[in-house]
C-alpha cells in the first residue's frame, strides 16, 4: 500500500470553528489532493498541489484553504467549518498530473 | 458540461455470474480513464488506466476496455470478495483535475 497517512480519521466540529486535517506521504511522490466524497455525488476535488508551495483550486474551493510547505505534508483546511462541509475527505497521490493516484483512508469530518 | 455517468448505479449478481459495468464520458480531448475499486469505509483502490480508444487491460476476473465515448469494467465468474463500489475517473486535456462518476455498487451473492 502506498505510504499515506490522514488525520484525525474522525473529527465532530462546531459550526464556525477551524479545523485543519492533515495528510502525510512516506512516496516522495510530486502531486497531492484533497478531495470529499458526499452520497450521490462523485469524487470532487477540492485542491490539489503540484509542488512544494505550488497549489491550485479544485472543481469545489470555496471555504477551503491548503498549504504544502514539504513535500511529505498537505494541510487542508476549513478556516469556518460548516454544516455543508460534513463529508468524508480524502487525501490522494501521484507521481504525475496524469498517473494513478493513490488514496489515504479518509477523514470522516462532522460539522454540527 | 464535462460528465462521466456510470450505470447501473446498483448491481447484485450470484458468484459465478458474468456481467458488465459502463462509464460513459462526454469530455473532449481524452487523457486517461481511470477504474478504482472502493470497499466501504475506505478510500479508492486503483485497479487500471486506460489512455487510447481500443486499449485493454486485465487483472485477475476483471478486464477493462476502451472505446471513444465509454469505457467498461468486465467481470468474469465473480466471487463474493468482489463485492465493493466500482469508481471511474476521466483526465481531459484541460487540466490535471479527474472528473469522477458516481460509481456502481455491486454486489456477489453467494
């Protein structure tokens, strides 16, 4: 199994509270992503980076912010957590823009 | 609008039962389509790409294939541990950013 590691694997927030998850890779591979995944819906991503302090948006940004300071490491955060950011996150990688992604376990984030 | 719809949504077959699933995509300038296999509870696991119209691929009972508009997702004399959500994902020439589907559900009876 590719080497990712996402935390906290469940979170229960407030409304308007931060909350910042983690993904970690051990693959030293280039590209990183966060994504959500909602019932009825398809992945969507929601950024990705594609190079140390190199991120771009994603189909769903809004209320999203990231920031990837090392190669290993992908913050995602929501700076005022709503309701209709409860979902489930996922933290992917790649080697390439245009190669398999590998994807981490989830968070399971709860916004009440 | 960019779409990858998958059908059925839903699938239950007994073991041994051969079937198909599709991915149908509407996105010009085609990169790559991606399978992943997601069991419940856990993040998508890739299975094939697939980069040119006509290509191939196979992996134990699942094959997949390519034509210009669909892709589909063969599975042979399927067993119980196949059982999972079936993901596919489209790379187009505009950007790094995969468009998903929604998947397909299915489920092997014993």
């Amino acid at each position: 199994d590719a080497g990712i590691t996402q935390s906290p694997r469940h979170k229960v927030t407030e409304t308007g509270t931060p909350v910042t998850l983690r993904c970690h890779q051990t693959e030293n591979h280039r590209y990183m992503y966060w994504y959500r995944q909602d019932p009825g819906h398809g992945l969507r991503l929601i950024h990705y980076s594609y190079g140390v302090k190199d991120t771009d948006k994603g189909e769903v940004s809004d209320g999203y912010s990231v920031s990837r300071s090392k190669t290993e490491d992908f913050l995602l955060t929501l700076e005022s957590a709503t309701s209709s950011q409860t979902s489930v996150y996922f933290c992917a990688i790649s080697e390439g823009g245009d190669t398999e992604a590998f994807f981490g376990q989830g968070t399971r984030l709860t916004v009440v | 609008e960019d779409q990858v719809t998958q059908s059925p949504e839903a699938l239950r077959l007994q073991e041994g039962e051969s079937s198909s699933l599709n991915c149908s995509y509407t996105v010009s300038g085609l990169r790559g389509l991606f399978w992943y296999r997601q069991d419940p509870g856990k993040g998508p696991e890739f299975l094939f790409t697939l980069y040119s119209a006509g290509e191939e691929k196979e992996k134990e009972r699942l094959k997949a294939t390519l034509t210009k508009k669909e892709s589909f997702l063969h599975i042979t004399a399927p067993k119980p541990e196949d059982s999972a959500t079936y993901l596919c994902a489209v790379l187009w020439n505009s950007n790094y950013q995969l468009i998903w589907g929604a998947g397909t559900k299915l489920i092997i009876k014993p």
